[in-house]
C-alpha cells in the first residue's frame, strides 16, 4: 500500500455541481445557523479548552478535571483526572431532568412485536443487570463479549458494563464460530453473553450453538448468561450457563453508577480492516461520551420530541454512538428494528417509519441502493410525512442515491446529510450541518466542531482546491480511539506512522472551494489507469446514475500498456438489463474514455461486508482472473465470489 501511495493524488473526475439548499422550513427551525456553526467551528480550533468545557459542562461529572486535553502523540488524555460515568448520563441524568416518563427506546422485532421503554424502565432494567454482572464476578476492567441479536438486552448489557466499568466487545451477531473465539481470545473476556438465537428473515440464527462452539476456541471464557429471544431449545452448561431472565430477574433494580476516569476504557470494537487481523480500537469514556452527545445534537439537529432511527446493528460504531450512546446521551427517544430490510417485504422500512412516526431516519448508502433497485412503489405506499432529516454513512453514497433518497423518502422536504466516520474516529466528523448549509449530493462536506481535516500527499503536502489526495486529520479529537487493544505498537505505526502528525484514515478525498471533503474511496482501492488515479467512488457514482445499474464496483486490472485497466463489476436494476456498449458509452461521455471499463462484469450481487460495504480486494482477484486469497470470512455471502468468477465477461 505504501507504494501506491507516495505522493499520491487522486484525479478529480466526477463532476456533480448540483447543490440543493435546505429546505425553508427546516432552515428556519434549525438550532445552528451558518454564522453559529462558523463561531463555534473557529472557536473549538483556536480556544478548544474553551469550548470543549462548554460541551462537557452539560453532562454530569462526579469530578471534574483539571486539564481538557493532554496530548503526548500519539496518546491523548480527555478530561484528565475528571470522574464520570455514561451510563449515569444516558439513564439518571435523564430521570433527573424529568424524562423518566418519556420512551427512552421504542423496539420492534422482526416478527412485529413491539416492546418500549421509558427512561425510568431503562434505568431500572440495566440496573438489574449492572447487577447481575458483578454478581457473576464482573469487575471494573473487566471485558464483556456480547454476541446478541437486535434486541432490547443488547442495549442495557452495554449500558450495564458502563455503568459497572465493564468494558464491552460487542460482536455482531452475523458473524462465525471463529471470528467470535477470536474477538473473546483477543480480548481476554470471562464473560460472554448471548441469546438462544437471533431471527433474520423468519429464520433463527443459532447463537448460543455458535457461543458453545466458540466456547471451546476461547480458554478465558468462563460464563455464559444466555437471553431466551426465539424460544428455541438449547444445552446449558451446568456451572458456566445462566439464563439472563433468571439472573437478571431476581436482582434489585437499584444500583449506583460507578464514577470512573475519564480515561476509563469503555469498550472494545473490532474491525475487520481491510486485512490482517481484526484490530480491537479502544474508546475510552469521558471523551466518547462528550463527542457523542455533541455530534448528535448538532448533526442531527435534534429536537425534544424527536423519533430517531439509526438502523445500525450494535455490532458497529454506528450502533454504537447512535443506536444507543448519542440518543440516549440527548434523552431522545430511539428506534430499533430487530430485522433485515426487505422482511416480509422491502415496505419494512418505511412502515417501522409509519408505524413510529419516525422523524429522523440514519441509514447506509448499501440500503438506499438496494430500495432504489426496487423502485418507489414501496416507500409510496406509506405515510413518511413524519421525517424531517434524512441521513447516511459506511460508505460514500453516490449522488444518484443520494437524489433518490431525497426526492423519493423524503419528498424533498427533508435535508440529507451524509455522514463520513470511522469505528476509529468513534463519532461522526464530517457532515454539513442540515439547517447550516446547502448540501452537495456525494459530498460529505465540512468537519464537526473541533475536528481538523486536511487533504494531504503521502509526503505531507497540503493540496488545494479539488486536488484527490488523503484525508487525515490534523489534531486529536474526544472521541478518538486511544489504541489498538493489546497492540500499541499498531495503533502507532497504522493512524500515526504514515504521516508525521497527523491522524491517517485511510480514505482517499478532495476538499472543494467552499471546503466541502468528498470521500473518494479506500486508497488502497485507488486504480492508476495510464498514470492516472481514479478514485472508486468516482466511476462507481457515474455507473450507477445509468438507468440500468443499481449497484456498481469498480476495480483495476493489470494492463501491459496502462499499467490498470478498468473492471466494472455491475447489478442490474430489477426487471432491467444492462447493455456494455450503452455502458461504456455512458462512461466515456460522463467521465471520458480514460475510465473507459475494458470488461463488465453483470452478477446478482456484490461481495460486501456483513456491515454492507463492498469488499473490492476480491473483486481485483476475480478481475485479474486468480484464485480467491483472504479471509472471505467477513463476507455477508460469500457465495457471491463463485458467481462472479463464472460470470460472462463482457
Ligand atoms: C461509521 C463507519 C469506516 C470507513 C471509512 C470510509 C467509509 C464511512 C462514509 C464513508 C464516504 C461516508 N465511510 N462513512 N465513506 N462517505 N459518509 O462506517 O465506520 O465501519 O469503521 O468504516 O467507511 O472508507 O474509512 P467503519
């Protein structure tokens, strides 16, 4: 990767110039206006202690620290001596200021039952279970695997680890055998819990027979505490199993939260990384926390008596800060939806929307894509009047998308914001504030408070206006991963080695004049066709606003005269089929022949992780014509592989 990486820039040649304002309505109500966002961005640059103890002033702290940041690179300290505790600030905070009424969670399960909580039930809830934990011998420290479903107690174990100073990995629950006895090895965890099974379109997933069998990979587990979800029979095992409802059911519900260190770890979560090893990033508890909440104030602009819906699972970061922290944290009130999106049908979405009234919906770009595909008849058979801000992350999402996801979901009424993070960065850092800003379809577009982007070559330069290049980040941040669990020498050498001074992410991007960042793609996808570099995102964006494509990925080929060629890897739009010289002549006039793909290949689908972002490693294989080599454990089907392979090239 180093090498394709020196000096590198990335040719800017996706030309979107459409800009589309936030609508008048929205603009009016909006918390921060332009000259506010302005204010406060100069302010958390040029006088952060300033303006971090503002935002970390309205949470709740049982001490407080005597020093915002130290910074010793690579290591950062938040709130140094300060002493807190998250869970206490999603749940009694809450209680205290009067939301103990107000629904904290509104869940619903695949099957359509639907289960609430108020913020006073939460409390309680986790408190039981914050007690059962030490009961079972959990102490501050401590790792706890969680290998659940979508389900109410995937929220209140994380919550109850917090609140005991456990420190959580959750693993979602789509993955295998090994990558569970993995994660529990890495993390040295005693305690695991699970569920009988999970559902996922009407079937059961068999968690506790994939935990049984993990069990035995992973010397350090010791107790399992099994939630009963599906009903199904499953073996106990005497002096290791306990069944959460026992446990958890005969504990008091009264439990004090324990005040821990600002730099407390919080939790531990694996990414799969694009390569190698998973890397467990580590987040720590008072910074998470204060970027949690403040991004979710301000990105979503959130208000009172909002209905937000991330549809993450809790298996990622985005699960994470906005399925459970940065709701909670807001005393808003959140959705959670058990299932896959087309269960019974690709309508599931827009009537958890309807049903819930929804106001805020926060999905991925892999979702948009494949509602898109399957036309607007579905989402025009519902009630979405109730959104009023849209938005979306894991990958860029090509402005067709995001034109669709606009005009179609929400009815053009609702501002879009696309999102660009990482598990890493812990909490969103870049998006255009929606009552701020005009958006620009495929752009991420302006950094978050206190957030220093820049786009770099590999030797450090800063590049102007439209220059392709790296996106790093010139300064640390509350919510940024503090290592590599067990592995500091990584954490060194991947986010702090590859640059001086500066955070590397790993995306390729451009900054524009207004200093909007577009997100290009992985650098290590970056083709270099004829000498010169094409971001995925890119050409995939041109693909995919052809009538015919729904889905496309982009990836090069060895090629004796251009050094890379272009391989275009395309799904079809339902009921459409895709005709390569349309393709290729759709290409050439949007981009130009340079991007030209010398084969297309036309499947069902497209390699992706379980978290929906396309895995172009494997397509480079297939394109190059060798054997599959990797871990295709990470794929949500890894069948796919065996299709494209024997699929015609055109
Ligand atoms: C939150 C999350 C991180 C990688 C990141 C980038 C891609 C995420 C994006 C985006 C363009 C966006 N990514 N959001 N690319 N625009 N709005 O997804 O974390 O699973 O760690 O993935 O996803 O490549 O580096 P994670």
């Amino acid at each position: 990767m180093t090498d394709q990486i020196d000096n590198m820039l990335i040719d800017n040649v996706l030309h979107e110039t459409r800009v589309i304002e936030p609508p008048a309505e929205f603009a009016a109500k909006a918390s921060i206006k332009r000259g506010e966002y302005e204010r406060r961005y100069r302010q958390s640059l040029d006088d952060p202690e300033t303006f971090w103890t503002e935002v970390a002033g309205q949470l709740t702290w049982t001490q407080p620290w005597t020093q915002v940041l130290d910074w010793q690179e690579p290591h950062a300290r938040w709130f140094v001596d300060g002493q807190t505790n998250i869970a206490y600030n999603a749940l009694d905070r809450q209680v205290e200021l009067g939301r103990g009424d107000k629904r904290a969670f509104i869940w619903e399960g695949e099957d359509g039952e639907v289960r609430t909580f108020t913020y006073a039930e939460l409390l309680r809830g986790v408190s039981k279970a914050a007690n059962t934990l030490t009961d079972l011998g959990v102490q501050v420290g401590d790792r706890v695997t969680l290998y659940l479903p979508l389900i109410p107690e995937a929220a209140i174990a994380m919550l109850a680890c917090a609140r005991i100073g456990a420190v959580h990995s959750v693993v979602f629950g789509g993955f295998s055998v090994s990558a569970l006895a993995d994660r529990i090895t890495d993390a040295q965890s005693k305690v695991l819990i699970t569920a009988d099974a999970g559902y996922r379109k009407g079937a059961p997933v068999p968690l506790k027979a994939n935990a049984d069998a993990a069990a035995e990979l992973a010397p350090s587990l010791e107790t399992m505490l099994v939630v009963r979800r599906a009903g199904v029979a499953v073996p106990m095992k005497e002096g290791r199993d306990v069944w959460w409802s026992e446990a958890v059911g005969q504990a008091s519900d009264q439990h004090q939260a324990a005040p821990l260190d600002s730099e407390h770890p919080l939790f531990v979560l694996y990414t799969s990384g694009s390569t190698g090893k998973p890397k467990g990033v580590l987040h720590t508890t008072g910074g998470y926390m204060v970027s949690a909440f403040l991004t979710m104030q301000t990105a979503f602009d959130l208000k009172e008596d909002d209905v937000f819906w991330c549809t993450a699972d809790v298996g990622w970061v985005t699960g994470h800060s906005y399925t459970v922290y940065g709701p909670l944290l807001c005393g808003a009130t959140a959705v959670m939806y058990e299932g896959a999106p087309n269960h019974p049908d690709w309508g599931r979405f827009w009537s958890v929307i309807e049903k819930h009234k929804i106001n805020i919906l926060y999905t991925a770009p892999t979702a948009i894509r494949s509602f898109m595909r399957q036309g607007d008849d579905y989402p025009n058979r519902y009630d979405l009047s109730s959104l009023r801000l849209l938005g979306s992350v894991g990958e860029p999402i090509n402005p067709e998308a995001w034109m669709w996801y606009h005009r179609v979901i929400g009815g053009e009424r609702c501002p879009v914001i696309d999102t660009w993070w990482q598990t890493e960065t812990g909490t969103i850092m870049l998006t255009t504030l929606p009552g701020a800003f005009p958006a620009k379809p495929g752009s991420a577009g302006l950094p978050m408070f206190g957030i220093e982007p820049a786009i770099l070559t590999r030797d450090g330069h800063e590049l102007g206006p439209d220059e392709g290049g790296l996106l790093v980040i010139k300064r640390p941040w509350p919510s940024m991963l503090r290592t590599v669990y067990g592995d500091d020498e990584r954490y060194r050498k991947t986010y702090w080695g590859e640059i001086p001074h500066v955070y590397f992410a790993g995306d390729g991007a451009r900054k524009d004049a207004d200093g909007y960042i577009t997100v290009m793609g992985r650098v290590d996808d970056v083709l270099n066709v004829s000498g010169h570099r094409l971001g995925t995102m890119e050409i995939e964006s041109v693909l995919v606003a052809h009538p015919s494509i729904s889905e496309a990925a982009v990836v090069g080929r060895p090629d004796e005269v251009k050094g890379e060629c272009v391989v275009a890897f395309v799904t079809p739009q339902s009921g459409m089929e895709c005709d390569p010289a349309a393709i290729r002549a759709f290409i050439t006039k949007e981009i130009g022949a340079l991007a030209r793909p010398e084969a297309i290949i036309v499947a069902d689908a497209l390699p992706k992780t379980r978290s929906g972002k396309i895995m172009r490693r494997f397509l480079r294989q297939i394109a190059a014509g060798k054997e599959i080599q990797g871990d295709t454990s990470t794929l949500e089907d890894p069948s796919v592989l065996e299709r494209l392979q024997a699929a015609e090239v055109l």
